[in-house]
C-alpha cells in the first residue's frame, strides 16, 4: 500500500501496511504546502506526470496503469489475473532513479 509522507516541503510514497491516508487529507496536505504564486494544480496532476513521464522513459504501458491503479482494459481485465507485482516494482525503482537525477541535476551550488 502506497501512502504520502510529508518529507520537509516535500511529498513522497511510503509503503506501510497498517496506515493508509485518505485522498482527501493528502489533498489538503499538498494544496496548505504549495506556494501561494502557484497557479492551477491539482494533485491529480502528480498522476498525469506521472503517467505521462513514466511513458516518455519507455516503460511497459500496462505495468504504468496498474502501479496507478487503473484496470486493464476488455478482455484482459476478465482473462489475466497476474499481480504484476515485479513489474510495479520496476516502473517504481525507474520513477525513483529518474527523480533521483533531476534533484542531483537541479542542485545549486
């Protein structure tokens, strides 16, 4: 289970098993931390980037849609019932690593 821990200013995934955050309160939490001259966001941009950088990268599409909760689509949805557990795990470690550059990149010195 994925849930949001504030880290400093920041927002970040922490597995747990025995806590799990509302959306709503993860909401408020992300919009009482943005600066005020921000315009229009909405935590549900954090899933478009998400989904949309992780596509960029070359990431197995499908693997994409079940780390962010979607449902396979049709067909596939009633005939394949793998966890997709690894690949999860996979788009996570490459999300993370690319993350991980862009604050190495982006620091001041």
């Amino acid at each position: 289970m994925i849930v949001f821990q504030a880290i400093g200013s920041w927002y970040g995934p922490q597995a747990t098993l025995d806590k799990q955050q509302e959306p709503a309160a993860i909401r408020s939490n992300i919009k009482r931390n943005l600066p005020s001259n921000l315009e229009h966001f909405s935590p549900h941009d954090l899933r478009r980037t998400f989904i949309s950088r992780c596509s960029e990268m070359g990431l197995d599409i499908v693997a994409i849609e079940k780390t962010v909760g979607h449902q396979l689509p049709g067909m596939l949805r009633v005939y394949n019932h793998h966890d997709y557990l690894e690949e999860l795990l996979s788009v996570l470690q490459a999300w993370g690593d690319k993350l991980e550059t862009l604050m190495i990149e982006n620091v001041v010195q």
